[in-house]
C-alpha cells in the first residue's frame, strides 16, 4: 500500500525485514508478534536486507 505502515517505516519493495529491536524475525508469527507489541512513539530498529545488503532503519511509530 502507499500509505501502508511499512512504507512510513521507510521499508520498499523487495525489502527482506530480518529483525527488530535485536530480535531476529523467521516467520510471519514473528511479524505479527512484534506488529502486535508496537507503541505509539516507540523508536525501532529494523534490520533488513536491500538489493543483497545489510542495513538498518532506524524509525519511530506513530
């Protein structure tokens, strides 16, 4: 979605989101689990993979 909360979290298409706040995710379970643990404002950590390269996001949710 463009407006979708992925993309305000700075992710694109193709992305490969490895982990969050030092927590590696596997499965969508791990997607859900940290999706349902977020807090308005909480600073995050994502740690994905672009275009075969490491890199990290840092964002705050809303």
């Amino acid at each position: 979605k463009p407006d979708g909360i992925f993309k305000k979290m700075g992710l694109v298409e193709g992305d490969v989101l490895q982990g969050v706040n030092g927590r590696q995710i596997k499965t969508a379970d791990d997607v859900v689990e940290f999706y349902n643990s977020l807090k308005s404002g909480s600073p995050l950590s994502l740690k994905i993979k672009r275009q075969g390269r490491q890199e990290e996001l840092r964002v705050s949710f809303r």
